[in-house]
C-alpha cells in the first residue's frame, strides 16, 4: 500500500494494479487550518461525531492495506465544509450541528463559501474522479465503497444497528453486502438505516449513480470502531463481505 500525502484537502492510497477496489472517507479527519481558528469552537467538540466519522480513517487505511485497493480521504472536518454534501446543499457549511452552534461559520457569505469549495470541496472530489478514471484505465469496472460511522443513540434513543448499508438505485450491489454481514451471523444490519442513502448530489451519487458504477454506503456504529481492536475487527467483517464482491460472485449471486 503506497500512501500519498496531497495536501491539505485529500491523501489518496494507491492501490495494486488490477484491483477495482475505490475506497472513500468523506469524513476521515476533524482538523481545521488554524487561520479558522477553529471556528470558534472548543476543540473537544470536533473529537465528537460533529467534526468527524469516528473510527473512518483507520479502518479505510486497514482495509485498503488488507484487500490492495485505492482510497481517497478528506483531511478537514466536516464542520468547516462538508465533501458529503452537493455544492447547492444548504447543510454544505453548517451553522449549527447537534446542537453546537459555530461561530465560524455564521457569517460565512458567498465569496467565503466559494474559497472553502475551491480550496477543499473541489480538490477532493477532483481526486475521488482521477481515482475512479484510474481504475477505468485499467479497462476495469470500479466498486466505489464509501466508509462512514454513526452514533450509537440519537436523540437518546439507542440505535439497534451495528452496520447499515445505504443505497438509493444500485439495490443488486446493496442486497450483496446486507446479506455478506447477515451471513456473519452476530449482526443486526441496516438496510437504509440509520439514514437513507437517497441523497441528491453526495458523494455516491456525484460519482458512482450518475456514473451507474457498482457502489454502496456502509455506516459502521462509532462504538464499534472507537479503537484499535474495533477496527481491526471491522477490517476483517468488511473484507469478508467485499472481497467476493470485488470478483462478481457476490453481484451474480444476488443478481
């Protein structure tokens, strides 16, 4: 696995020759450059799943080691503009996010919204395309697989679920990977839980619906991946579900 630092918007994996594997964090890091002065907020509020995917990164970078794939990461939170998000989106920059009100970005005004979306938005999203163009080189299908986390209570109610997978038109390559981890045996899977993954201009669609690449959104519970044992754990569980993917026997399968 090689790793490529590429600034300050995205770092990129490179993967093994062959292998149409394209991983995506969209909300792998929580660091703001430090003339936002972090956006006004205490730092312990961007350690909370308000900055940042808890858990996201490693297991992306675990992942990608494991199955020899590409990745592409953010290295910004979320909190200061959100790649996740299209560029009309009203929540791109979020003024107020689970209950944190954010003094950076309350006075945000066009001009201030186009720098955040030429300095961050769009270097990640050109390095999610030149990924997928890669691998498309090769005369090779991508399977685009997006990695997120998501908090075990909302609102204070529990949510039941240790994995979701989020799909909105490509139910063949959802249906693969709900019933990889159902065959897992110890799991309760979402299917378009805890969000649905019908949203206009994310990443996903962006990239892979529009596109009508193979692809699906896999949200793993935050206390499932807070450490080094969760991840490694998760990298095992994501391997067995994907890997058969990656070579269609999964896809023929459910087809």
């Amino acid at each position: 696995m090689t790793k490529i630092d590429d600034g300050e918007a995205f770092e990129t994996i490179v993967g093994e020759a062959g292998n149409p594997l394209v991983l995506l964090c969209d909300h792998a890091a929580n660091h703001v450059p430090a003339e936002y002065g972090a956006l006004g907020l205490p730092k312990e509020q961007f350690e909370r799943h308000i900055g940042y995917d808890i858990g996201a990164r490693d297991t992306v970078l675990g992942l990608a080691a494991k199955l020899g794939g590409r990745a592409v990461l953010s290295k910004f939170s979320r909190l200061l503009i959100d790649p996740n998000r299209g560029m009309d989106d009203p929540t791109l920059i979020m003024r107020i996010s689970d209950g944190a009100v954010v003094p950076g970005n309350a006075g945000v005004d066009e001009a201030e919204r186009q720098h955040r979306i030429d300095r961050f938005h769009r270097p990640y999203h050109q390095a999610v395309t030149a990924t997928i163009e890669g691998v498309l080189a090769q005369s090779l299908t991508p399977l685009i697989i997006s990695i997120h986390s998501f908090t075990p209570a909302w609102k204070g109610v529990p949510r039941p679920w240790h994995v979701g997978i989020l799909w909105d038109q490509d139910e063949v390559m959802a249906r693969a990977m709900i019933s990889g981890f159902e065959r897992q045996g110890d799991l309760v899977v979402g299917d378009n839980e805890p969000y649905s993954g019908a949203l206009q201009g994310d990443t996903l669609y962006t990239h892979a619906t529009l596109r009508q690449l193979p692809h699906a959104l896999v949200e793993i519970r935050q206390d499932l991946i807070a450490s080094k044992t969760g991840v490694d754990e998760w990298v095992d569980r994501l391997a067995q579900v994907i890997e058969p993917i990656m070579y269609g026997t999964a896809r023929r399968e459910n087809a």
